[in-house]
C-alpha cells in the first residue's frame, strides 16, 4: 500500500527516525531542515528510499501542488523555548530551514489530513 504524499509527511513527522523534518509552532507547520532533508531523506535508495526522488526541488514542487505554503523567516517564531533554540541552532549552522504552512496539516487535526489534496 503506498502513501500519498501527505501521509508520508506526516508518518516521517510522527516517527522518532528523522532528524531533518519536524512539527513546530505546536504543530500547526512543518519545518525542514533543507540539508540535512537531502541527505537523510532524499540520499535513501531501495526499500528504505522514503520518495522516488533525490531533489529538494521536487518535495518542494509537491508541497506547493498539496496547498502549502511557504512561511518567511520571523513568521514562523516558535512558542517554546526548545523549539526556538533548536531553530536558531539549525539556523545558526549555516543549514537553510524551510517552513511550510497548510490549514489542513495540522498535528492537532489528523482528521484534517484527508482535505489536504492535490490541486
């Protein structure tokens, strides 16, 4: 049974087995970590590959066709401390982090995950 997009964000979300994607802001978006997202995620080949593809572009282009949209830097503060630390870390490390906001996304909301469909 393979997943839609959405449902493998959320799974890689939900999973302790990756360091480069997280919830934030009490998981009302997605925030990634563009480096390490490329080496732990999209550098995965054969059954442990997580998308049939090795370019952020294309995780991008797909998070762009499932509505979401991407926050600016200072938009996207985070509400506790150790977010906010862990964030200006991975900013601080030279590593670009990408935020991404959808209504439907929501970890609060699972039920919300079947509105988020493909334009």
């Amino acid at each position: 049974l393979s997943l839609c997009f959405p449902q493998k964000l959320w799974k890689m979300l939900e999973s302790d087995q990756f360091r480069s994607i997280w919830w934030s802001e009490g998981g009302k978006y997605i925030a990634i970590d563009e480096e390490l997202f490329k080496e732990e995620v999209l550098g995965r080949e054969g059954p442990q590959q997580v998308f049939h593809t090795q370019s952020i572009k294309s995780i991008i282009r797909q998070l762009n066709f499932y509505g979401f949209t991407k926050m600016q830097r200072g938009e996207q503060r985070s509400a506790s401390l150790p977010e906010f630390l862990a964030e200006e870390a991975a900013a601080s490390a030279h590593s670009q982090v990408l935020c991404y906001f959808n209504p439907c996304f929501n970890r609060a909301h699972p039920q919300l995950l079947e509105r988020c469909l493909r334009r």
